[in-house]
C-alpha cells in the first residue's frame, strides 16, 4: 500500500474511493492532499515532493488529509450521514472525527521528528 500512496494524487484517489464525498469537495481532494503535505514538510523540515512522498511520511499526510475533508464536509452542510471508510458519521459528529484524525496525525509527527540546523555564530 505504501508505494501506491507515493504521490498526491494516488492518495486523493485512495481517499475518493475510501469515502462518499459530494462533488464540490471531490473535485477539489488533491488540493486538500497538498495543503496536507505541506504540512508534514513544514513540520518535519523534510523535503516532500507532491510525487515522490517518501513511505515515512505517507501515512501522516493521509491522517491531516482526512482530518481537514472532515472539516471541508462539516463547513459545507453536506456531512449529513457521510461514509467515512468504516465509519459513518452525521454533520455533527465530523467535528469530533476531525479532531480526533488530526490528534493522531500530530502523534504520528511527533514520532517523525524534526530536522533541525544548529548553527553557531562566531561573533
């Protein structure tokens, strides 16, 4: 599964296939990865490149990924009993889903690290 998901776009498919999205939000599911995979790469100082995800970071991207189509399908009304995988939650429940998916994906950067430069200044 780990290669499958190496590009933004495998995992915006992986995530329309896994869940039942409206239109509006389908469409836009590879601007929701990025926004995702940006942050990981903020976070852990990595390079993550939109086509070459390394297997590290896939699964936290995925987690923020869904997290944030949580808060998309809450903000747009359309969460009425949405599919989320296994699970299905109503419009008011994906705040809670949206908060737990991105409690587990700030767990699963922890355990990444951090890339850190200590620079020393000669002055």
């Amino acid at each position: 599964m780990a290669n499958s998901l190496s590009t933004i776009g495998s995992i915006a498919t992986f995530l329309a296939s896994s869940y039942t999205l409206p239109t509006g939000i389908s469409g836009n599911l590879v601007i929701i990865v990025d926004i995702a995979r940006q942050y990981v790469a903020q976070y852990t100082g990595a390079t993550i490149g939109s086509n070459s995800i390394d297997e590290n970071y896939q699964m936290a991207i995925v987690t923020f990924a869904k997290a944030d189509l949580a808060d998309f399908l809450n903000i747009d009304g359309q969460g009425a009993n949405t599919t989320l995988s296994e699970l299905s939650v109503g419009t008011t429940d994906l705040g809670m889903t949206s908060t737990a998916y991105r409690l587990l994906g700030e767990s699963m950067l922890k355990s990444l690290g951090r890339n850190y430069q200590i620079v020393r200044s000669l002055s």
